[in-house]
C-alpha cells in the first residue's frame, strides 16, 4: 500500500537514493567552481534541494515505521530492498559534507549520526548475509550499498572534518568490500538467469564503487593524480560504457524512481574527474572531464524531471509498499 488511509505516503526506502544524486551533483559542481571557476551558487543551490529532500525522506520514512511497522520491518527483511535501508545514513554523510561549509558543529553531528546509522546497519545486514540461504535472483548491486557506499562515504567526509586516519580506515572497509561484493555479483551475472525488468535499473548502481572510490581516495590520501586514482577512474568508466551499452535492456523496465540509482556514480565520476583536471593539463583526465561532467548533470536533470512528471501524475509512490515476490518493482529499488 503507497499510503495508510488517513496516513502519510509510505515511501520506500530506496528513496533516500534522490539525495546521493542531488547531493553528488552539488559536489561535482563545487568541484568544478574550483576547478574551472563555474558559479559556486549552482552547488548551494542543488545542496539546498538536497537538504530538502534529505529531510522530507527521513521524516516520511520515520513515519513509516510509525504508522505501518509491519510494512516496514516486511521491507527490512526483504532480500533486495532491506540494503536500500543503509542509504539512510549514507545521505545523512552526504548532507554533512555538504553542511561543513555552513556550520562545523551542525556537520560533525550528522556525521556522528550518519557514520553511527551505517556502521550498525552494515553489521546487521553483512551478519545475515554471511549466514547464506540467499537465493542468486536475489543478488544485485544493491549488495554494495551498506558497507561499500558507506565506508566511502564515511571515509570522505571524515577527512573533510579534519580526521584522516579515521577515513582511511573507513575506505579501507569499503575497498576490500567492493572486491569480494563484485566478485559475487559478477558470478551471478555470468552465469544466472538474466535480471528481470523490474530488477535491471539496480544495475546502474555498478558505477558508483569505483567512482565513489576514487573520490575517497583523494580525500583520505594526498589528492593528487597517481596511478591508483587513475586506475578507480577508468574501471569507473568502464562501468559507464557498460551501462551506456545496456542502456535499451535496461530500458525495457518503464522509467521511475529506481533510475536514480545511475546518479550517485555519475556525478561521482564527474566530481573526481573534475578534481584532478586541474592538474592534469592536456593529459586524459583533463580532456574527458567536461564530458563526463555535462552528462552527469543531464542524467540529474533527465531523471529529476521524469521525477517531478511521476509526482504530478501521483505515480511516484509504488501503490504497495513491500510486494509480496521476492523481485520488487522497480518503482521500490534505487
């Protein structure tokens, strides 16, 4: 059920996605005032969205738990959708990273409160994973958002609020992660029957790790060009390529919510690229850097629109919140 009767809209929890992609986006546009002195109030602007939405989504969510709890918890245990929970605390790093331009007290609590969200969620989620009994269907990108997007995450903005060893040890847990994660989903798309419909938007959500990677690295390392952020570059855009060719099978599951999981690793790809441009002077990085960096903001706009298109029509909150198959709609993944 999209809504209780007299209650508020039960969202999913994959919703919190729509802030990694605005909140990515303000990044990539800081990066570029920096880099190319383009105006730095389009990225106040686009934080200041993302804010909005941040908190509109935790509100609607808390809600949830509030008003339908069995809905809720039926979507914490649910194989593919329970992992969408962890974006809760990852958004709540992206709003903090974004906040420490603000006000420091103001970021260093959300960090607190979103570093703290993720790590117990992670713990919880891995926990049940390394049990086994999951089904390979069941097995999609989504399987990196815990830990992998969340030691990243956490990873940055620690070394953002002054605390670089801490970060390291947070990207060192996300790294290790995303390899044993990819291997495993590599597997299943291999050999597995191919994804359904509904399923296959998840699989934009394959660019993020290398490209939220890259911008980790910069920020717990020395930030500058070396072979190993050049390397989390390029499979980043590989993974893009890859997506670019998938992007009519993809296509084939309607356009809706899900099809903001393209926009995190997008931007995110666009931000490092931009970062390094600088001083990369007429090397690879510096000449693919505004390419990748405009398409990242159509993807936004393109997915933002669509967005706005589903809410006007009154088809952006899936009609139930938990289905009753183990594969959800897409309308319910990130």
């Amino acid at each position: 059920m999209g809504k209780q009767s007299g209650g508020p809209p039960l969202i999913p929890a994959s919703f919190f996605g729509m802030v990694l992609g605005l909140a990515g986006l303000s990044n990539a546009w800081r990066a570029a005032h920096a880099a190319w002195e383009l105006p730095a109030i389009v990225a106040d602007v686009i934080f200041a969205g993302a804010g909005a939405v941040w908190l509109l989504i935790v509100i609607l969510y808390a809600l949830k738990w509030i008003w339908a709890p069995a809905a809720a918890a039926q979507e914490a245990q649910h194989p593919v959708q329970c992992c969408f929970i962890g974006l809760a605390g990852v958004s709540t790093l992206l709003i903090a990273q974004g906040a420490l331009i603000f006000s420091r007290p103001l970021a260093v609590g959300l960090f607190f409160l979103g570093a703290g969200f993720t790590l117990l969620f992670a713990l919880w989620r891995t926990g049940l994973l390394w049990q086994g009994g999951r089904a390979p269907g069941t097995t999609t990108p989504v399987l990196y958002l815990p830990m992998v997007a969340g030691g990243f995450v956490s990873g940055t903005v620690a070394a953002a609020l002054g605390w670089k060893e801490w970060g390291q040890l947070a990207f060192g847990a996300g790294f290790f992660t995303w390899l044993a994660v990819e291997s495993v989903l590599l597997l299943r798309l291999y050999t597995a029957e191919p994804m359904p419909p509904a399923l296959r938007p998840t699989l934009g959500i394959q660019l993020a790790p290398p490209a939220v990677g890259g911008v980790s690295y910069l920020a717990v390392g020395n930030g500058s060009p070396d072979l190993v952020v050049h390397l989390l570059i390029g499979y980043g855009l590989l993974q893009a390529m890859l997506l670019i060719r998938l992007s009519r099978w993809i296509a084939e599951q309607p356009f809706g919510p899900g099809y903001w999981a393209f926009t995190f690793g997008a931007t995110a790809l666009a931000g490092a690229m931009v970062h390094l441009a600088p001083v990369d002077a007429g090397g690879a990085i510096s000449t693919l850097a505004p390419v990748v960096f405009v398409l990242a903001n159509l993807v936004v706009v393109g997915i933002a629109i669509g967005t706005l298109a589903l809410l006007a029509r009154g088809r952006l909150v899936p009609p139930a919140a938990v289905p009753a198959t183990p594969v959800p709609p897409v309308a319910q993944v990130g």
